[in-house]
C-alpha cells in the first residue's frame, strides 16, 4: 500500500507498516525539548500527574534560551528548574548560556536530530527538525510531560500537502522568501494539521541553514509538521556530526496527497511580511517607505552562519543609519564563534550593529531590544503578532537578512540591490 | 459537559502572543495571568468578563506559540469555554489537556453576537444561541474519554496505576 512519509515515520514509532493519515496512534518520540518557558510548567504538571521518575532521561533536552542570561528574578527560577530537574532525573543534555544557543538551531548542530526521527518539543518551532528530514512537532507542557511519564504520546497522523520548488533562484532571495511566499499564498492556516512535505529538483540548492529557515516558518502556516527529503546535503551534514549511515524516506507514488502547490523560484523576489500576522506578505519593492528604529537579526529561523555572512556582505565599508539600532543575535554559541574566527563580527561591529548573546531574546519581546510604542523593527524572526516584540502600537516585519542588513543601513525598508548600487556609486 | 455564558466576541487568527504576551511568562498562575490575557488589544478584557462568559472567535484560534499559559490565561480571567470556527492544532491539544472545554461550530461562531447568552453541550454537540441551535464538530470518541476524565493530569494517573496494578499482578504470578 502507497504511503507518504509521515505515515511511514509514524507507523514506525507506533510498531505498524500501515498507520494512515486520520488515524488517532500511540508513538514512542526520539526525543522530547522543553525550555525555560514551557519546562518549568511541564516540570509541574509531572508532579502532579504523581511522577517521580520519567522513563526515559536520555531522550529529553533542556535548553534555557528565552530570558537566558536570566533578565530577573523571575527568568532566574524558570532557568534554574531546568538545572535541578536536569540534575534530579540524569538528564545529560541540558544547556544555558556559554554551552547552548537557540534550541532549533543548537539540536541539529549538536547532531540531537537524525533523519526518520519522531521530535516532539515544548515550543511552536520544533518543526524546525524537518530539515533534517525528521518529524518535529510543536506542543504544549502538559503534553510533554505526559510523554516523559508514559514514553509514548497520542497523535493523529497527519495528510501531507507537497510543495514543490523548481528553478533557480534571484539574487538576494533565501530560504526566508520561498516560505514567506508559502505563507502569502495559503495563509496562517492553509497548513493547518497538515505535514508540509517538500519536493523539486532546487531543493539541493538550499543549504542546510535555509532549509531549517523554510522548515522553522512552517509553524506559521499551522503545519502540523514539515519533511525535507533526505539526500546528498544531508548526508553531509550527517557524516560531519558522525550520525552513521542515513536512509531517505520519501512518500510512496500514488501515496494520499492532500494539496499540491508548484513554486518557480525564478518568480520569487525578496519578501516581507507586514504587520500584524506572518502571512501578510508583499515583495520588499512594493513596501513602500516605512521608516525603521530598529533592526534584528537572528531568532530560531534565520540566526544561522548562512545569515551572518549575508549581513556582514552587506555591512562591509558601510555604516547602519542614525537612529537605528541594529542587534545581531548568533544563534548558538558555536555560530558565534565561527562568525568571529571568520572575520564577521569585526565587520558588524565596525559598522555600528551591536551583537546580543544567543538568545530568543527581544524576539518574543521578552529582553534584549523590546520595542517602545510605535517604533518599527525589520527582523529575521518569525512573527509580528500585534505586540510580539513589545509595545501593542510598535510594528515588526519579517525580512531575510540581506533585506534587514540593507534596511538598517538605509534606515527603512529597501530591496537590498538599491544599498549595492549607491555603494557601486 | 455543559458550559453557559455570555460571548464575548472576537475575530480570526487570535493568536497565543495576545491571549498572553510572552513577558508574563515567567508566571504560571492562573489568577496572574488572567489578570493580562488579551491585553495588546483589550486592555480592560479582564474587568468586562464574568466567571462562565464564553469567548466566541473566528478561523485558526489561539494560532502562534506553543504556550499552555494561554489556555491557563483564558481560565484565569474566568472565561468557561471558547467557541470558534477553527482552532490551531497546539492550541486545541493544550485547552484539552488543560480540561478548557472547545467547539469548533462556524456557523454559530458567526451568528453570536457580543453580549448575547449562549449555551454549549459538548457531550451532545450542540450550541444554543440567540434562539437558534447549531450543530458543532464532534471530537473524536477518544477525545472525549478524555476529556471526560478531566484532561490529561487524571489520564496520565490512571495510566500510571493501571501499569503499577499489572506488574504487581505479573509479580504474584512470577512468585507462585
């Protein structure tokens, strides 16, 4: 019987060959994520679900990153019940600042997500993990903690909708625009349920860090999950994080396909999202003239080497506006490191960028660069709800990084080729 | 289960960031959150509703981020049941699993108007308002146990116990 590839990953974390879409099944995950928002709640709801020892401490990650480094007393707790629980149940990847990062971007680099795997993680982007050609899927803390008691968990396996992308790409044009003209085209619920699976022969185009970038802002389209197939880039990635041998688990033809959408790259040009929802998107060039406060780069979707190198491109010789902030957040700490042995932080901080410590940080409006009432920030983030980065009346839109680099120097919203000209100029 | 109320209406895609701004989050009181749910865009939210009123919205509500606090928020400033077109999957897991009873009823959800009475049987399906009934979507038989139960805390336990109850009995076995 023809399968698609999220009801073979299912079937295979539930002990069936024919678990289909619809069906309500119990599946032991791979892994289990909490932070230090939705951790400490899960951590209560075990005590009173009358846990006190979860099955499996092996598969479950702790990673302190939203109030991490702790902006009060409050955040202080939250990110020390990440400690003792880790300490009270053997939990040996537990990460904080100096050793962690953003944890969508630091599980794969820790090489904590495999190909075929079942994610199931305390925050809304775990689809980030389809990159990697695994299951990832964003839930709540009771759910999780009910995972860590039983080792398995309710699901209801998802239809799959194909998106496919062909062609060749613009300049200035990333991972961040094929998903921003996803979201444009079917709406913050048009994935509803639903595993995005992706398809096409540019796929081997997209590096991994854009991958992860489309993969990540599948959560904005209420995708239920998301695949990349598997194939030589990952294998690469695979071999250098020394995971052994990967398979490719594609969805059988004539598999049960709900929605098949076709995207040539070529018709692509750089995006944004306006204000107030991720799919209220327009291309850069027909914005319009929207002045800027502030500018920030990095979050769990575009803070990757790959968006570091576009911005430090586009800074070199050059300065960011007067009276715009620029804040560039490494993802990780690794990333930070590498931006810096590469010459890249030099070149932001030259330019007048400030670089904040690996944090979700002023993404969801948390610290580290919250917005006053009615200020305007460009970001590399994944959404601009009304208030997500502060004030009620301030306004974010979500750009890639050329955009937001470009942005931050010309102190409103540009395509980034019209900053290249005046420079060639 | 049978919630009555009134609506307190709002519109598509109300979304986790502002039934709760991640800033409160460091909280996981009820009473603390409810007192700043829904404050970007309803500041005085919590001084209108009464304990029971009834939150009546459009497509995909409580969309966004994976935070249970806002099911948490939700029941801290006294709404008792939330009836909209279509709910984001996370969302609907955490109401559930929060014992936040939910309905998906469109038409209904169009036709209730702020202010007005309104009246929802989850075990029957039904929503009763401004003189008309409406037929809601009918969660799964397996949703329903569990919700009967009273969300996922009393489910876990029972599991739990249920396990403990069947390796003592495979012990006694073991030990004749």
């Amino acid at each position: 019987m023809a399968s698609t590839a999220a009801e073979k990953i299912f079937g295979r974390h539930c002990g069936r060959t024919d678990a289909k879409a619809g069906e309500i099944v119990f599946a032991r995950p791979d892994r289990m994520l909490l932070n230090d928002i939705t951790g400490p709640l899960s951590f209560e709801l075990l005590k009173a679900m009358g846990v006190e020892r979860i099955r499996c401490p092996e598969k479950i990650v702790l990673v302190g990153d939203h109030f991490a480094p702790a902006k009060d007393i409050a955040s202080a707790e939250g990110l020390r019940s990440l400690e003792d629980f880790a300490a009270a149940q053997g939990v040996e990847h537990a990460y904080d600042v100096g050793n962690g990062g953003i944890e969508h971007t630091l599980m794969p680099e820790l090489g904590l997500v495999r190909p075929g795997d079942l994610i199931i993680g305390g925050d809304s982007h775990t689809s980030t993990c389809g990159a990697f050609s695994a299951i990832g899927i964003g839930m709540g803390s009771a759910d999780i903690a009910a995972a860590m008691a039983l080792g398995e968990l309710w699901f209801r396996v998802p239809e799959t909708m194909v998106v496919e992308f062909t062609g060749t790409r613009r300049s200035y044009v990333t991972g961040k625009d094929f998903i921003l003209a996803v979201l444009g085209d079917i709406g913050a619920n048009g994935g509803n349920y639903r595993c995005m699976e992706f398809s096409g022969s540019a796929l081997g185009s997209l590096s991994m860090d854009e991958r992860m970038a489309v993969c990540n802002m599948t959560a904005e389209a209420g995708a239920k999950t998301c695949l990349m197939p598997a194939d030589e880039t990952t294998a690469a990635w695979a071999a250098e994080k020394k995971l052994g041998p990967i398979e490719t688990i594609g969805s059988d033809p004539g598999a049960n396909i709900a929605e098949h959408l076709r995207y040539s790259l070529a018709d692509i040009e750089p995006l944004c999202a306006k204000p107030f929802m991720p799919d209220n998107v327009v291309p850069v060039s027909q914005v319009g003239t929207v002045k800027v406060d502030q500018v920030y780069i990095g979050n769990c979707s575009n803070g990757t080497m790959t968006d570091l190198r576009q911005a430090a491109e586009m800074f070199k010789g050059q300065r960011v506006a007067r009276n715009v902030r620029c804040i560039v957040v490494p993802a990780t700490q690794k990333i930070h490191r590498q931006a810096m042995r590469e010459g890249i932080i030099d070149i932001l901080i030259e330019a007048g960028v400030v670089i904040s410590p690996s944090t979700c940080g002023a993404c969801s409006g948390l610290h580290m660069g919250v917005l006053a009432g009615d200020q305007v920030a460009v970001t590399t983030t994944n959404r601009n709800y009304r208030g997500r980065m502060g004030a009620p009346s301030s306004k974010v839109y979500l750009a890639n990084a050329w955009v937001a680099a470009a942005s931050a120097i010309a102190g409103e919203i540009v395509h980034p080729a019209g900053v290249r000209q005046t420079e060639a100029a | 289960m049978i919630a009555q109320g009134i609506v307190r209406k709002y519109g598509d895609a109300v979304d986790t960031d502002v039934i709760i701004p991640a800033r409160y989050l460091t909280s996981r009181n009820r009473a603390f959150l409810g007192e700043h749910c829904m404050e970007p865009v309803d500041p005085a939210f919590k001084s209108r509703i009464k304990p029971g009123d009834i939150m009546v919205a459009g497509e995909n509500f409580g969309c966004g981020s994976s935070r249970e606090h806002a099911v948490l928020a939700l029941r801290g400033a006294g709404i008792g049941c939330v009836v909209a077109n279509s709910f984001s999957r996370i969302f609907f897991r955490n109401a559930l699993n929060q014992g936040l009873p939910i309905v998906a009823c469109p038409d209904a959800a169009k036709f209730a108007q702020e202010g007005q009475p309104i009246r929802v049987d989850t075990a029957r399906g039904t929503v009763e308002v401004g003189g008309k009934s409406f037929a809601a979507e009918k969660w799964p038989e397996f949703l329903n146990d569990f919700i009967t139960q009273g969300g996922i805390v009393p489910y876990v336990r029972a599991r739990l116990a249920e396990e403990k109850q069947r390796l003592a009995a495979d012990n006694r076995e073991n030990l004749r």
